[in-house]
C-alpha cells in the first residue's frame, strides 16, 4: 500500500498542491467505475476516493446520492469495493475508501481493516465518525498502518480542530462549507482559516473538500490548502453522459485535466 | 388531584447514557458528521442547564398543563378488564392537544430553542404526527418551520400536509431513498449541516445522535411519572406490568423511565409485526435486528448483510422505522424490558375491540401496545387475580387512521354495513376468559 502522505511529499516538492478525486463504486457498473477511477488516475489525480455506498447517506448532495443510489440498486456490494481497491492501487496511486460507518461495522472492523490492507488500501475517510466516537476504527487502522481521515468542518471549535488533527493520519479533510457534497458556484471563505486552524494544530498534510468543481476553484483552493478534493464534479460527468462510457470517460478526463491544471497554476 | 407533571432531570441509574450518550457503554452515542458536533454540544448544554433551572422547568410544566392538556387521565378500562380477568389501565395520552403523545416532546425542544435563541426549527415526519405537532409548537412559540415528510407519504397523507400547511409551516417532500420517514431524517440532517446556526432539529423520536435519545426522554417522561403517581393515588399500588408500542420508542420510553427502578414492575415494548416476522416484512427492529449504527446511534438496525438500512413495513406509519431509540436496545440488552412483535392484524383487531368495549378510538400505533398488553394482562391475572395491573399507553387517537380502517374493515358503506364481522373481531381480539359465567 502507499500513503496518502506521499502525494502531499510529491507536491510540495513540485509547489502544488495534491488534486483528490472521488467516485462511488457501481456507477454505472463496477467494472465502469473501475476503468473511470483508472482514467482519473492516468489524467492526472493524484490520489483516489473510492465511496463505498450507503443506503442513509446524510453528508452527501444529489448528485452524489444519485449515483449511489443507482450502484446499490444494481447491486454493489462491499466485497466490489475492495476489488475495486485492488484495482485502482494497483495503478500507484494512493486509494481511501470513503464511507459512512455502518457498512464497516457490518463488514467487521478488523476483517475490513484487514481486507483493506490486503488489497493495497491506503485508508479510510469516515465522514460519520469522528475521533472520539471512533477508537474502534482507529485501533484497526493503527494495526493495519492504515490512514485515518477525519474531518473538520468550519463550526469545528479550535480544540476539536487540534484533536481531529492529532488523531488523523494521511491528511486532514477540511470541509470548506458548511453544508452536504455538491458543486457550488463560488469557494468558500470559510475554508482559508479553517485550514490555518489545523496547520497551527501540527504538521498533517489538509485537503479541503466539498463544492470545489472547476480548475478556477481548484487554483483558488490550491493557494491555502496540501489538497483538492473533487467528488461531485467527477460524478457529475458520469451522470450526465449515463448510457454513453466513451463520452464519460472523455468528460472524466478533460475535467481531471482542467483540475490537475488548476492546482499547479496556483503558485 | 396533584401529580408531578414530569420533568426531572436525569439520574444516575443504570439504565441512564453516560456524558457522552451510551447506554450500558454500547448503545447510543454520537456517530455523526463533523460539522454538527458543535450544535450537538451547544444543544446538549443548554438542555442541561435547562433542566437545572427551576424556571424553565415550571414554564414547561405550565405550557404542558395550559395548552396540552396534561396531565392526562389514568382511565380504568373496566369491560377491557372484566374480559382478561385483571385491571386494565389507559394513560390517555389521545387526549393531548394535537391527540397524541408527541405535544410533549415538540413543546419542551421548542421552549428549549427559544432559549438558545434560534429562530426556525425543521422538523421530519413519517404519517405526519410529528410534523402536525412540530407546526403547532412552532405557531404557538412563533418559529419559521420547515417540515421534511417523504414524497410516498406527502401523497398518503395529504390531510395532515394540509394541517401543516394551515399551522403555517413549510411541508417538503423528500425524493431521495425510499421517500419515507428514513429519507426525511436524511434530508432533514442535510439542512441542519447548512442551517445550524440559527435552526434547531426537533427530532420526534427518542433515538438520533446522542442528546435526543436522553433529551426527547426526559420531555415525554411526564407520561410515566404521572401514571405511577396516579396508579399509586388512585389504586394504592404499583402496576404490576406497564405497556407500550415502540417504532422510535418515544412514548413508551416516555412511560417506562418512571418505572425502571421498580424492580416488580414488568415493562413491554410492543414492535410492529407487519405481515409477520417470518415474512420480512415488519419493523420490529429489537425483536429481528441486528446492532448497528443509524441516524447517529448504535441500536438495533434492520439492516441487509453489508449494513445497509432494509426498508421496513407496518400498517402504523408512526411505527415503521427500520431503527429504534438506543435506550430500548439497552433496555432489551440488559433485559429489563421485553420488547415482541404484533402483527398488522392483531393490531387492527386491537383497534376494533376498544373501540367497541370502551368507545375509544386508538391509533394504530397504540393498538399495537392493546394488543401485546392484554396477553400480559391475561397472563399476569392468572397468576395474581383480579388486581393485577397493568398500565398501557394510549399513545394517540385513531382519527387520523380511518382511511386505514375503512379499507382494512370495509367500513364507510351505510347500507351495505361492514364488510368485515366485527364481532367476531371483537371475540378473537381478546376471548372472554369465562364465556360461560357471562352467559
């Protein structure tokens, strides 16, 4: 497996900032799912999401819980997603799972922890638990040498900010708005801090996430944070051109590239 | 008559959360986003500096008393009685302005919002109770209301849209999902991440991420501090088993706080059956779930083999939740409470036998909690004689369950009559224990 720490070595040493790419598996199938996180891979993301499905996905925007719906009502499995995991590790770049929590707890924390390891997992981002309420998971990851992503968010007090980064390993994810996943017409002035917030915390790498779809955006983002993360964005393209892969995958790759554009432009 | 109108704050029991929301160190919690666990920690403060204050307490108590109606009776149900063989009582919650339960919980989170200073509440419901009540808290306090009902039920319950609409709250339909009570919790989270910081979530149930299961307890527990205060006033005697339908478990936890420490009283959740366990078709979560994680709290989930939420079914749509209130499955867990399924048509059986022994209409919700109750009943005068008691909860009335009994029954017909042979409903629901002596 690769840490996700090492994109963030890699960009510094290139003075950008790391471009993060989010997709449920089995939108529109799990193979399609595999061959468009492989294209983002090969058009410039540096590191992979890969959302496991959830049926109560509370965080999420309509696009992304479209896309998720449609993958559990074709019959996604969790077993898909470390396939899936497999598949894309096996590319070089770092890949996390993104989940809420009760498909883990189903999975059995250490069998999950374990099997994640095993297929070259780098980690897990858990959008629905947060450090004090995860010592189970964190006891696996630490086991397994697995990144543990949480999240901050702007309503985060300072000393749960400097609590969450302690706990984190891999990168920090800063939510830049207060609000579910989707696009969103402007970036957030809620984001810049919150980041200082977490670098006066200690030296893990922060990404920040959440309504960022442009390469104008990711350029903005690029300037204050270690990380860009685009979930919605990406899957949006797939929506959009359900029915047709070629122009999906097309659509994936001329946004990756516009992004990837975006966060070496910053500085 | 003098009774305790309910709000205490919490003890330290056993069968009580910690400070960071688990019961019995398992159940319950916080797994929730990030970006929430602020509001989380302010509304939990300030529901427990609100319980300390002897002023907040006594304005809750007189709204309860002025505007809802409480306390509510203690009625003997004499012919339910004289048919189990033991003494039968109704804690009349259908009386309750708004006819159920829930004013309770919706004017204590509303009185606490106007503390803490915000201006609008969201609210989600299922068949529309906890909406109906969440707009009528939210007109009387002069709050902007925003309810989340899912889109399969906007088009079921078009009636209580209407009553929201009239109390002047804002009814949104929720697509995503399967449209239902599960989906407008979702959504409604989804506008309290955006929303926090001038928006309060009046969560109808007692489950949720923790101070819910513990906060939503401690506004229905009136029901059960009056009840035993009552039973012992009016009976001089502690029932000897207390009863109550369970969906998120608000009522019955309601019922069930005063008696936890009552080591002889027996306490009974009634989930709902549906079709019939076997079937899968249900939403009896304790009975046929199993422990996991949803809406913010480990309880029991019905869930498929990768933990994803399975759609549950009931005739109630107040019951039919496929989670349930953290507090019940420590309650089951630790075996203080039995929690059994009553199916779709022993409910409705219920629902026909006290309306024509009793002339009262209950929901189905309750019916649930009749039915489960009078087996106890039965059971308990065997063993005790005619004074054995027990007390179930009359959670809500059954007006807004007569499209349901129309169709169930094949009522509505003048000339026809009842399609359905309600007395022999009337017979099976509850068989008299000594047919002969009546005759």
């Amino acid at each position: 497996m690769t840490s996700t720490s090492t994109i963030f070595e890699r960009a510094r040493a290139e003075d950008r900032a790391a471009l993060i790419g989010y997709l449920p598996v089995g939108y529109p199938s799990v193979e399609g799912s595999i061959r468009a996180m492989r294209a983002m891979v090969e058009a410039g993301c540096d590191a992979i999401e890969i959302g496991l499905p959830y049926s109560d996905p509370v965080m999420d925007g309509p696009t992304i819980q479209a896309a998720a719906q449609a993958a559990l009502d074709g019959g996604v499995r969790t077993a898909d997603v470390m396939r899936a995991v497999e598949e894309v590790a096996a590319t070089g770049a770092p890949t996390l799972v993104m989940t809420y929590w009760n498909p883990v707890e189903r999975y059995g924390v250490e069998r999950f922890a374990t099997d994640l390891a095993e297929a070259g997992g780098a980690g897990l981002i858990t959008p629905d638990i947060t450090p004090d309420h995860g010592s189970e998971w964190i006891a696996a990851a630490d086991a397994h040498g697995l990144d543990k992503v949480f999240l901050v968010a702007p309503s985060s007090t300072d000393e749960r900010v400097a609590m969450t980064a302690h706990e984190s390993r891999g990168f920090v994810y800063a939510a830049a708005v207060m609000g579910v996943t989707g696009a969103r017409d402007a970036t957030s002035g809620l984001a810049g801090p919150l980041v200082d917030r977490v670098r006066a915390s200690g030296d893990v790498p922060v990404a920040v996430g959440i309504g960022v779809s442009t390469g104008d955006q990711a350029a903005e983002v690029a300037r204050f944070a270690d990380g860009v993360i685009v979930g919605s964005a990406f899957v949006r393209c797939l929506l959009d051109h359900e029915g047709d892969e070629a122009a999906g995958l097309d659509a994936l790759r001329s946004l990756t590239a516009d992004l990837a554009e975006g966060v070496r432009r910053a500085r | 008559m003098s009774v305790q109108t309910g709000v205490q704050p919490s003890g330290t029991s056993r069968y009580e959360a910690d400070e960071r929301g688990y019961f019995g160190q398992t159940w319950g919690g916080r797994f929730m986003p990030e970006a929430l666990v602020a509001a989380l920690d302010e509304l939990t403060e300030a529901w427990h500096d609100a319980m300390a204050d002897a002023s907040f307490v006594a304005e809750f108590e007189r709204i309860l008393r002025e505007y809802a109606g409480t306390p509510s009776r203690l009625y003997h149900a004499e012919r339910l009685s004289e048919r189990v063989g033991a003494r039968v009582l109704l804690k009349r919650e259908d009386l309750n302005h708004t006819g159920a339960h829930k004013i309770r919980n919706v004017l204590g989170q509303a009185l606490l919002t106007k503390r803490m200073g915000k201006t609008r509440v969201i609210a989600e419901t299922g068949a529309g109770q906890h909406g109906v009540a969440s707009a009528t808290a939210a007109a009387w306090f002069d709050l902007d209301c925003t309810v989340y009902m899912g889109a399969v039920d906007t088009r079921r319950q078009a009636l209580n849209v209407a009553r929201m609409q009239l109390l002047g709250a804002k009814v949104v339909p929720v697509e995503s999902g399967s449209a239902t009570l599960k989906d407008a919790i979702n959504e409604a989270l989804r506008d309290w991440v955006a929303s926090v910081d001038h928006t309060a979530y009046l969560f109808g149930t007692a489950a949720g991420p923790h101070p819910f299961p513990s906060m939503v307890r401690d506004f229905c527990r009136g029901i059960g501090d009056e009840a035993r205060a009552q039973c012992l006033e009016q009976y001089g005697v502690l029932p000897d088993a207390v009863a109550a339908c369970v969906g998120g478990g608000s009522n019955a936890i309601g019922l069930f706080t005063a008696f936890l420490e009552d080591e002889g009283v027996e306490i009974h959740g009634f989930e709902p059956g549906g079709d019939g366990v076997e079937t899968g078709r249900h939403a009896a979560t304790i009975h046929a779930g199993e422990a996991g994680v949803l809406h913010g709290a480990r309880t029991y989930v019905l869930q498929d083999d990768d933990g994803q939420t399975v759609e549950s079914h009931s005739i109630s749509a107040g019951l039919d939740y496929p989670g349930v209130g953290p507090q019940h499955s420590w309650l089951a867990a630790a075996g203080r409470a039995t929690y059994t399924p009553v199916t779709d048509a022993q409910a409705m059986d219920a629902m026909a036998l006290l309306s024509r022994t009793e002339g009262i209409i209950p929901a189905i919700e309750s019916a649930h909690a009749i039915a489960g109750a009078l087996d106890v009943a039965k059971r308990l005068g065997q063993e005790k004689g005619p004074d054995a008691t027990v007390i179930i909860n009359l959670s809500g009335r059954g007006d807004k369950d007569m499209g349901t009994a129309i169709e169930w029954f094949g009522l509505g017909d003048a000339e026809e009559g009842p399609e359905a042979d309600l007395e022999q409903v009337e017979a099976d629901a509850a068989p008299a224990l000594d047919t002969e002596a009546q005759q």
